[in-house]
C-alpha cells in the first residue's frame, strides 16, 4: 500500500544493525558516523501466526503473507536542519516515509563510540526531536508568509482554505518554536486535512527502539526506563531490541534454528518481530484474508476501512463491481476447522457496501464490471 516506516536516530545507536537484522539486506553497518548516506530499503513479512493456522486446515497450493517497508536513514546529528552532516539529504528522506522508528541507544560500550562522547538516551532522542521540530518549523513559517495572499484568493475555496488554515498554522510554529513535535498537539482529522500537503515530519507517529545489551533484554535498565517515562509523556510506544542478538538469530538459517535459539535465550519472539508488529499498528494497518486451495493471502488495509475499498486493494475493478463480499473471522475458522462448519452456524456472512472490514476477517469478494 506503499506505507513505510523510517529508521531514524543518531550516528552509532545501531540502525543499520537493526535494519540489517530485519531485512537480511546488506546495509553497511560501521563504527563511525555518516556510514549510511543514501537510504536502505527493504521490504519484510508481516510475522501473523493466524497465517500459520489458517494454512494448516485450508491447506493451499501457495502462501502469500503481509508485508512492511523498512527504511533505514542516515544518522541526523545536531545542526541537522541548518545542513549540518548532510542534514537536507536525511530530513528529505525523513518526509518521505509514513512513520518513525526512533532507535536509541540504552547500552554501554567503549569499543562503540557515541557521537556527543557517552549515552545519554533522552539528549539523544532532544536533538533528534528539536531538529525535527525546526525543519517543520521553517515548513510552516514559509506557509504563514505565504497566507495573506492565499486569504486574499477570488477563488472562494481557496480563501476559506487558507483563513481555517491560518490558527492551525499558527498554533503549530509556536509548538514547534518550543522544540516539540507537532504531534504533540493531538490536531483532529480535519484539522490535520489542511495542513497535510506540508507533510510535516513531528506530525508522523513514532515509535522508539530501547537498543539494549544483552543483560537488559529482560529487565530495564536505566536508560531505558527513562525513555519509556518520557514516551509515555507524548504517548507513544516503547519496545526493546538487542541488536546484536538480533543479528546472530539473523544469520541463522531454517525458522526451526530460530525457535531453538530464542527458546535458549528464554525468549517467545524475536525483538525484531515485535518491532514489525509493533510498526504495522503504528501506521494503523489491519490484515484481512482471502483462502483457497490455491491460495492463502494476507492483505493490508488501513482500520476503518469498508469492504468495497479493501475489494479495491486486490484489484480496482473488484471496488468499482462491487455486489457482496462473504465474510467470516479466522477465530470461527480455527474453532470450527471447515467453511461447511461455518455455514451450519452462522458464521459466514453476506456483507454489502456499508461493511467495516475487521482484523482477521477472511473474505470472498462477489463483483460485475
């Protein structure tokens, strides 16, 4: 659906082990700043084990799962929004993307040097923020030196565009003058509709990566706690990954090498399948299924969505055709293991326009063009 989450954070926090990890993709990962300059992109599966379920009584010829982008960013450094460590280049590609992951570094190293000399997680996640917060400042201060003119439009529409736009505007350089995201101001949908074509990068959900040592991977240490302490003051998530575990379960080979290892270590998941979970929620994404014998497929679609628009996902004219979709839950499927179980009680569905799709619906979609 083209949605896709950054990487961001300082030089030397780990990112591109991270990304390296998640992707099996060859992002350069070295002990010095500025080691990424172009970004690094790769696309993953969504880990979804109703998939696993599903395939196992429908039994298809073919498996098809979710998937995510990933996009590993060059580390920003303070001056960053002035041009400072090719500051232009990376905030570009920070607009570019649908949210953030901001990776910061919770563990202690001399062999792994940090950018301002120690780790110091919340001046970390400071400098990213005010950089942030000054290049969307300088956005939407040229939007406000642009609006007279727009306010004084004969076109009707443009006018009132640009007069609702105005205390939205101004409200937003002020929070962003302060350094703080312009999340931060809950704007409501409408609101947040007038403004979207500055596309603002503290207006994009966050979520931040604790990367830890191994000996925090169960309990927190404290930088750590401070960073959930201060998520939880903007409401964001906080999840942690050890990246350098994360690299070693990488490199292993089968799935069944990878359960045995995380098994060792005590763990019921990866870090890394958390942090792909956890950005598929962060861009409001939902799955829906579509089962056959020939075919088992996941596909993405944004929450509220109805079922003509996540007909249109597999193919425009399936939306635009549109009858009725047949509906069931994948939990009816799983305590009921056959769709003649589920017709026999009532579980399969004949949904029309007006039909929110749910998370784990599994759908057949009936449609005339």
């Amino acid at each position: 659906m083209g949605l896709n989450i950054g990487i961001v954070g300082l030089p030397n926090v780990g990112k591109s082990t991270i990304f390296q990890a998640i992707t099996s993709a060859p992002a350069e990962a070295a002990n010095y700043p500025f080691c990424t300059i172009e970004p690094n992109v790769g696309t993953v599966q969504v880990p979804d084990e109703r998939m696993t379920k599903i395939t196992g009584l429908i039994k298809p010829q073919k498996v098809i799962p979710a998937i995510i982008e990933f996009v590993d960013i060059a580390g920003l450094v303070k001056g960053a929004s002035k041009g400072e460590g090719l500051g232009n280049q990376f905030l570009g590609h920070i607009r570019q993307v649908s949210a953030i992951a901001h990776v910061v570094r919770c563990f202690e190293d001399t062999d792994v040097v940090h950018v301002d000399g120690k780790v110091d997680p919340l001046s970390d996640i400071e400098v990213i923020n005010i950089e942030l917060a000054f290049a969307d400042l300088e956005t939407v201060t040229k939007r406000l030196g642009n609006l007279e003119k727009l306010m004084k439009s004969q076109d009707k529409q443009v006018k009132a565009r640009a007069s609702a736009a105005k205390p939205i505007l101004e409200q937003l350089q002020k929070t962003l003058e302060d350094g703080k995201p312009a999340r931060s101001l809950n704007l409501d949908e409408d609101s947040v509709d007038l403004i979207k074509d500055l596309h603002l990068i503290t207006l994009k959900p966050v979520l931040y990566v604790c990367n830890v040592d191994e000996e925090c991977i169960f309990d927190d240490n404290d930088h750590v706690k401070k960073v959930k302490e201060f998520a939880q003051s903007e409401s964001s998530e906080v999840i942690k990954i050890c990246g350098k575990v994360e690299s070693e379960i990488a490199q292993l080979d089968t799935l069944e090498e990878k359960t045995e290892f995380l098994q060792e270590m005590g763990l019921n998941e990866s870090g890394l399948d958390l942090l792909i979970r956890n950005g598929y929620n962060l861009l409001g994404l939902e799955t829906y299924f579509t089962a056959g014998e020939k075919e088992v497929r996941a596909w993405t679609f944004e929450k509220g969505m109805k079922a003509p628009q996540c007909a249109g996902i597999i193919h425009t004219d399936f939306e635009k055709g549109f009858i009725k979709a047949e509906v069931y839950h994948c939990d009816d499927l799983f305590q009921l293991e056959t769709e003649v179980k589920l017709k026999e009680a009532g579980k399969l569905r004949i949904e029309g326009k007006e039909y929110l799709v749910k998370d784990g619906d599994v759908m057949h979609f009936r449609f005339n063009v």
